[in-house]
C-alpha cells in the first residue's frame, strides 16, 4: 500500500489526482483533506501488483504546484517506510516518481 500526504503550494489540481503503475493509469482508492491552494491532501493507494514504475501523474489542465510530499509505502507485514519529497510543480505533461526503496539501515562501527 502507498500513502501520499501532499501540501499544495498556489496552484491545485481541478481534479482528483491518479498514480501510474507499471504503465497503468489508476484511481487512489480513498482520499481525504482538500484540493485547493494551501491545503494538504491525503491519498491511499493499494495497487495489488509489484511497482517496477511508479508515478503520480500531473493534472490533465493547468498545473499543481506542490510544496511537499510525505510518501509512506507498506509491504505485506506491519513494516514500512517514509521518504519526503521537495516541491515541485506538475502539468499534463509530467509524472512525478514515486518508486523509491527502502534506505539500509546505518550502523555505527
């Protein structure tokens, strides 16, 4: 599972947002908070396959300036990570990488 908790800079999306995985477009499965200037939006998604690519897709008009991302990835056991991501800003042109694997852990020697 992935959850996406997403701080919306000036411009937002018209639009409910979608994720591409595997070159396949889809739907989150819920979604909560709000698509406007300002606000935080928070997204589930529980794609069923293994992400060889994984993207947040841009808006199909306009554009969605995004001041920060919170990206939370679940396996099949109660383990799972956070990595946060910079602003950027997406269009109907863009997808935004979301695959990112799990950081070893450090060790002091």
């Amino acid at each position: 599972m992935l959850e996406l908790k997403i701080l919306t800079g000036q411009r937002a999306p018209s639009k409910p947002p979608t994720y591409e995985i595997n070159g396949f477009e889809i739907a989150f499965d819920e979604m909560a908070g709000s698509l406007v200037p300002g606000g935080t939006l928070e997204l589930k998604g529980s794609p069923q396959s293994f992400p060889h690519s994984l993207a947040l897709l841009g808006p199909n008009e306009g554009y969605w300036d995004i001041e920060r991302i919170d990206a939370t990835y679940y396996s099949g056991t109660d383990d799972h990570y956070t990595i946060r991501l910079g602003a950027v800003t997406l269009d109907g042109e863009s997808k935004l990488n979301l695959k990112y694997d799990r950081q070893p852990e450090l060790l002091d020697v």
